[in-house]
C-alpha cells in the first residue's frame, strides 16, 4: 500500500521509480513537486501528497519552478523500459513477481507505476498486450490454434476462454469485431488518453474530463469495437506533433483523424479545424460561418460532442464577449492552451 511515509521516503531520497505516481505539496511554501525535486526538503508534517498535478492546483498550490511538475513527461524508468521492450518483441513471454526481482525490479513499484499510468496493473497490461496482439494475428489471416500457441497458451481452450473474457466473442468470430487501441500521453497540462482505429485518431480527451466513460463506450458502439490498452501506428507520430505543439513549434496537425457523428457534428468539427491557431471565433460566428445563423445552441452542443481535443480545436471558440465558456477538459486548460498559441493575452 502506498502510504505517506513511503511517498516521503521517496521524496526524501529522490526516488526515480516514484516519478509520476505522487505529487507533493508543501505546506509551508504552497508549492506542489515531483518526487525527485532537488530543493531543499520539508518535514514529514508539512507534506501532504496528491496522486495528480491537478489535485494539486485544485488544493491552491503552485507548481515548483525548480522541477516544473507541471511538465513531467511520464517517461517510463528505464529498467521499466526494457521489460516493456521485451513484452513487445516477444508479447508471449509471461514475466511473473520471481522474474521482475531477478531483473532486479520491485514488483511493487512496476505495479504503482503501471497502475498510475495506465489504469491496470502491470500483470493485467501482459495479459492485455498478448491478447491484442492476438487479436490482430487472426484478423490478420492466422488460425486460431497457431495464434494461441505463439501466444504462450498452453492450451486452446485456455486461449479461448482469456479471448473470450476480453473481446465478448470467441477467437473464430473474433474478425466481425474491429478494435480501438487506447494509451495515455502526457503533456504539461496533464495526461491525456488517446484512442485509434486502422484509420485514425478517434479520440484524445484529458483523463479527468467527466464525460470519458461515456463517449468509449459510445466509440465502442459506433466501431462495434472493443476498447484495448495497446500500441497503434497512428500515436507514435500524435505523440511527436503533441510535443512539437506544446513546444510551441506545431500550429497544424497532419494526423489523420476518425470522427463517427451525425452529419451535423461532423460539418460543426471540420468547421472547426478551418479556425486559424492564435485565433478564435464565437459561437454565432461558428453559425455563421456554417450557413446556419440560427444554430448557435445546436452548434455549440456539437463543439462538446467533440472527443479529438486539441486536433480539432474546440478551445478556440469563446462566448461573443469574449469570455472563456464550455471546455470539456476546463477553462483553465482552455486558457493555457490559448494563451500557447498567443490568442489571448498572458
């Protein structure tokens, strides 16, 4: 269990393996740091810990400007890493608590770390890897018993009841369904959690906008998909044009998208990606410029159906006096992210 006299141990020492599992908050300064800041460090009855930088700012304190946790970038500790890169280069392989401690890992420490990144434990994350990858074998023409044998199963009836647990149908129908691969990226104002299909981005929310539960489970109907933590060729580049934005060094994104909706939705979000970086428009002169002068509410409805922030840019449309209104991830965010692109003034 991860108590305060372990985080503050951590803190204390510099920890590396904490680096994204708790943000400390210091009293007497009103400050909040990532477990490895290097500032001089508090007594324990000062502390008081948060397991995110916005549990932080919500509590009044201010990022350090010594080790900037507002720009923790989520890498991954590098021993971490490297079972990572071995899941991936050989996804059948089963690395048990025995396994991770001869490798010279706690397993304790993967488990929180996987489980502050990415929502699952590390064990569930193996599981959930082999499986997807899988999942793509046999849509991609392998048979089912090839699959579950290079897949580490021992058995067939094993695969197909692990198969089944995950996907909701057996490995031989498994091709009627398609799969939205999902992963979490951190940027400065916080972690996002992308989702994509074969064709493109689908989704790219901030993890604590309330809505999220509802709109994978709305993709997963309208994809007839099932939702998977896994790796997909579309994020490696969202990743690179994220970081290049946030630089300050992006003002477009060439990434492709895919944006199930009606078709109001989608002439409101393709509208929407016509609105210049470092401007904004009102909603009337989103009506407007949509030929339906009299659609402001429908319109602006539309703009929070919208599950792709960022790439389609509903944070640039603002109230017609001007006034930061209707952000899904905050108006904070909405402010920070106008203020990158000098829309408003800082």
């Amino acid at each position: 269990m991860l108590t305060d006299d372990i985080m503050y141990r951590a803190l204390y020492t510099k920890d590396a393996t904490f680096e994204g599992v708790f943000f400390a908050g210091i009293k007497t300064t009103g400050i909040f740091c990532r477990a490895t800041c290097t500032a001089r460090k508090p007594k324990p009855e000062n502390v008081e810990f948060f397991s995110t930088a916005m549990e932080a700012l919500q509590r009044g304190y201010r990022p350090c400007k010594i080790c900037t946790p507002l720009n923790y970038s989520g890498k991954m500790p590098e021993s971490f890493s490297q079972i990572v890169n071995e899941i991936e280069n050989d996804p059948s392989i089963k690395l048990h608590d025995y396994d991770l401690r001869k490798r010279g890992i706690e397993p304790s420490k993967i488990r929180r770390w996987f489980l502050k990144n990415h929502g699952i434990t590390f064990h569930l994350f193996q599981r959930m890897y082999r499986l997807n990858t899988a999942f793509k074998k046999i849509q991609n023409g392998n048979s089912v018993t090839d699959t579950a044998l290079s897949s580490g199963y021992e058995s067939l009836s094993g695969f197909q009841d692990s198969f089944k647990s995950v996907f909701g149908v057996s490995p031989k129908n498994s091709k009627k369904r398609a799969i939205i691969d999902i992963t979490r990226i951190e940027t400065p104002l916080g972690t996002m959690i992308a989702g994509a299909t074969d064709e493109g981005i689908c989704l790219l929310e901030f993890t604590d906008r309330r809505m999220l539960e509802s709109e994978l489970i709305q993709l997963s109907k309208n994809f007839n998909a099932v939702v998977i933590q896994g790796e997909n060729k579309f994020f490696p580049l969202l990743r690179r044009q994220l970081e290049e934005y946030f630089a300050g060094n992006r003002k477009e994104f060439s990434i492709s998208l895919h944006t199930p909706g009606t078709d109001f939705q989608k002439a409101v979000w393709n509208k929407l990606q016509t609105i210049p970086y470092g401007t904004t428009r009102s909603y009337k002169e989103q009506a407007e410029a949509l030929g339906k002068p009299a659609a402001i509410r429908a319109i602006a409805h539309a703009n929070g159906m919208n599950k792709i922030s960022i790439l389609i840019p509903c944070h640039r449309v603002i109230g017609s006096d001007g006034k930061l209104v209707g952000y899904g991830g905050g108006l904070w965010r909405k402010e920070k992210l106008l203020q990158l692109e000098k829309a408003i003034l800082l």
